[in-house]
C-alpha cells in the first residue's frame, strides 16, 4: 500500500463523500499507526489511544468509526471490552478507486466567479447558515470557496465547536465572512473572525449576526482612532475604539 496514493485518493473521494471533520481525521490517524505497523491487514488499537489522539468521548469515537465502516473504507472487529479492536484499511489502489485527476483549477474559478454577489445578499439578508442548519461547517466550506478545507484545517475550525463552545452556524457564518471580504482565500481571515466572536463572547448565530451589523454600521462612519489602529473588528463592533479628544 502506497501511503501517499492511498492520503491523495481519500482527499479526492471527499470530494463527493464528504465527511464530518472528526471522521477525517479517525481515518488519518487509522491510516498513519497502519504506516507505522508497515500495512499490515489487520492492526489492534486501542479504543483510549485513538480517543487521546483524535481528541473525543468512546461513544464519539464509535459514532464516527460506524460511518468510516458504513463508507467503505475500514473494517473493525471487536475483540471484547477487555482487547483492543481490529482494523483493516480498505485501500482505494486495490479497488481501484482511484479516479483520474479532476481539473480543479477550473471548477474553483467557475464557483468563485458565481458566489460573488450572490453569497453576500445571503448573508446581509438571511443568512445561508440560518435557513440551512443542517449544513456542516465542512460543506459550507465547499459551498464558498468551491473546494474542501483540509484535515488541519477542518480540525481547527472543529476546535472553536467542540473546545470554544461555539455553534456550528457561527463557524459558517465566519466562513461566509471571509468569503466575502477576502480577495482571494484566506483561511487565517476565518480564524482571525472566529477569534474575535471568541472575544466578544459570541457564541450563537443570533449575536454573531448582531455583532457583524454593528461592526457593518461602525465601518461606514468616518472614524479617528485613538491607538492609530483597530486591533480586531470585534473591539470596532464594541465601540471600544475612541475619537481623539
């Protein structure tokens, strides 16, 4: 098994089998202690180690091995509450799975061309995060931007829901941002909005609105700031900022 043929083709299988954040990243690291074991067929590991690694409760952790397995691309074998479990990669390269390359390049310029306009009377309007709650922040991503974030992206924006506390709307919503006032991507403008909802205590989709208006209507008016610069929309939104006297 070729380590990074099998990496490359899980990412381009994403692409129209998109998982949650968490299942890629059980499959990432299933596939790296299978590197390290040198691939074999079957491989035991502990249900603890993969929690520490992965960063979830056993119930978590079983909820998103179920959908690799369901997916095709493990198998498991219990072997009691007393020994670890079994695992077997299913490779794509022995199945044949994987497909020719896709010209991307094309397809992000076509969707970013289209999102435009549009995506942004969806947000000031009713926002896209609010009328579909069932999206995940992984396919709000793919909506915007035209493309997949990465395992370590999808990990870190997963951080601001699982550790900050925060609705997955709001992370759409950041998505959302970003894609609007960004020329062109820029995943660190996703996290420095996410931040600053972080700070501003924000952590439904109803303050994240009302902040975002507040910051909107802020940055119309003609300001003097008192410290020369504006450390975080956040503070602007909190008329933290002040006129020189």
């Amino acid at each position: 098994m070729d380590h990074i043929v099998e990496m490359s083709a899980f990412i381009d299988w994403l692409e129209i089998n998109p998982l949650e954040p968490t299942t890629q990243t059980l499959w990432f690291h299933l596939m790296q202690i299978a590197n390290k074991s040198g691939y074999p067929e079957w491989f035991t590991v502990a249900n603890t180690l993969l929690q520490a690694k992965v960063g979830v409760t056993e119930n978590t952790l079983i909820k998103h091995r179920n959908v690799l397995v369901q997916k095709g691309r493990i198998e498991y074998k219990s072997q009691g509450k007393q020994k670890a479990g079994k695992y077997k990669i299913i490779s794509f390269t022995s199945i044949n799975e994987v497909n020719s390359p896709v010209n991307r390049e094309v397809n992000h310029a076509v969707k970013r061309e289209v999102k435009g306009s549009a995506l942004l009377k969806d947000i000031n309007s009713s926002s896209a995060s609010s009328s579909d709650k069932q999206e995940s922040f992984y396919a709000a991503h793919i909506r915007v931007f035209g493309f997949e974030c990465n395992p370590f992206q999808a990990e870190s924006l997963s951080s601001y829901i699982d550790q900050d506390g925060m609705d997955e709307s709001v992370v759409i919503r950041a998505i959302e941002r970003a894609g609007t006032a960004a020329a062109g991507y820029n995943f660190n403008l996703i996290k420095k909005i996410l931040d600053d909802y972080f700070k501003s205590g924000v952590r439904t989709l109803p303050q994240a609105i009302a902040l975002d208006e507040q910051f909107d209507a802020r940055k119309k008016k003609p300001i003097q700031f008192k410290s020369g610069k504006v450390r975080s929309f956040a503070e602007m939104a909190r008329g933290i900022v002040e006129n020189d006297a």
